[in-house]
C-alpha cells in the first residue's frame, strides 16, 4: 500500500493481505476500513477507487489493514459497532455487540416494561436501546468492570438517554437497589474448556471477564437466580441471553429459583439464545 496506489489496488493488495491471514470476510473488511482511513462512509469507496491515495491516508490504511490482520477486530479498529440500528461506541474493554443478542431485545420489547435493570451493561447497548426505544422507561445498568461502566455512561450520552440511564459499578447485585420489572443480562455463557475454540479476534481482543466464568459457563446464571427474586417486581420479567446448548440448564436454575413460566426464545438462526422467566 505505497504510494501511487489508486484507492482500488490498495482495497485489492489489502483483501488479498487479509485473506492470506485467515480473516474470514477479507473484501468487507478491506472495504470498511479504507473508508475509515479515508474518513468517508463507506459506501462512498466506489467513488474514490479510481483516484491515487493521499499519502496520510494509505498510511492510515497500512497501519489498520497489519491490525486487521492480526485480527484485532474491526469494531475496536474504528471505535464502533451497529446494534439494533444504532451506532455504539467500542473498545476492547467491552463486549462487541452482537446480532444475535437483538433477541433479547425483541424478547424485552414484546410486553410493557418501565423500570430496567441490566446486569453486565458492558458497552450498555441492551440497556440503551431498550430506553431509546421506550421513552417513558428508567433504568440502571451495572457491571464490575469500571472501564466499561464509562463506556455505557458514553453511549447512553451519545443515544440521549443519559437523563433516564443510571451506571453503577456492582458485582452483579451487590449494589442494586430497589425492584424492576424487567431485568436483563448477558452473562459471560462459555465455559472455560470452549475458550480454546474461539476465534481469535474473540479470545485475544474481548475482556475475558464478558466472555466466561472460569467454570462450567452457568456459574453467573446461578449468581443471578441466587438474588433476582428480591429485585424483581411481582409479575416482572428476567431475560438472560444464554449459549445454544444452555436452555435445560438455564432454566432449571431459574425455576429453582422461584420464577415461573420459564420459556425459551430462538435466534433468527434456529439456536436458543434468550431465556425468560417471570416472578408471579
């Protein structure tokens, strides 16, 4: 990516520099990040491709595509990642918001809900899409980690729910107080044995703390069921977002914990990946 490139060979030599080091979608990934070097969106990158780059900018691009291409993840190489149609700010102190955990939010957003607790609030993209997306609703989101605690404080400014948005540093429930009628969490789910197995970009780059419990992955499920029944409302609602081979257990846990009509929600893959319950 020297000098003299037009936009479009060094998109090319960066693909193919992307593809040689495993990167699963190599041409995508080329793409986004010459538009971010470039401080364009992408889908202007077809009007650039004939023209040389600016020197800044393949500089910019070199020093992203050798990133990219030990797979520090793209989110955390622009700063962001879109969730449900929002724009969220990222780092590697957080989670990476997923699709699949828009299931949850579908899952939330079904029956009425008013007050939120989200534990785990990670970069806060459940708690801060569930307020945008009712606006009369208050919640509160809690994580142990500090740093992603400022991470939710700046993206709920960033969505303007701020004034409707408490973040608090809690070790699950330790510094929560009152009821809700809904509470939220996506717990660290993978068990110690199935880190091995994930990709690299996951295992090196995300905060190990989001990802697992150091046990057998349901370790946070039962430290959750152990409390939520003093938090939730009577008639309120848990959902936890769980691994696809988690359902039984899951829901186990919470019917020993006193919820009731403890049901199991699908992905837009087929896989369980929401488990809800209900105080009555």
């Amino acid at each position: 990516m020297s000098g003299g490139q037009t936009a479009a060979q060094a998109m090319a030599a960066a693909a193919a520099r992307l593809r040689a080091a495993g990167v699963d979608d190599p041409a995508r990934d080329a793409r986004v990040l010459l538009a971010h070097a470039a401080r364009i969106e992408a889908a202007r990158v077809t009007l650039i491709a004939p023209e040389e780059l600016a020197h800044d900018i393949a500089e910019r691009y070199e020093q992203l595509i050798a990133l990219r291409a030990i797979r520090v993840p793209v989110s955390h190489l622009v700063g962001e990642r879109e969730f449900y149609g929002r724009r969220f700010k990222v780092s590697g102190d957080v989670l990476d918001p997923r699709p699949e955990t828009e299931t949850l939010i579908e899952a939330a957003l079904a029956e009425p809900f008013s007050r939120v607790l989200d534990l785990g609030v990670g970069s806060g993209c459940i708690l801060v899409t569930l307020l945008a997306e009712r606006g009369e609703a208050t919640g509160l989101g809690v994580d142990l980690s500090e740093a992603a605690c400022l991470q939710a404080s700046a993206n709920a400014v960033l969505h303007r729910v701020q004034e409707r948005a408490e973040i608090l540093q809690s070790d699950w429930f330790s510094n929560v107080q009152g009821r809700f009628d809904l509470i939220v969490s996506n717990p660290p789910y993978i068990a110690a044995g199935e880190m091995e197995g994930l990709s690299d970009e996951v295992r090196r780059h995300e905060p190990q703390m989001a990802l697992t419990d150091g046990g057998d992955g349901l370790g946070a499920y039962r430290a959750i069921a152990a409390h939520v029944a003093g938090h939730l409302e009577p008639g309120g609602r848990l959902l936890v977002e769980i691994g696809p081979t988690q359902a039984a257990a899951v829901g186990a846990i919470l019917a020993q914990a006193g919820l009731s009509d403890v049901t199991v929600v699908q992905d837009l893959d087929g896989r369980d990946r929401v488990v809800c319950a209900w105080l009555r």
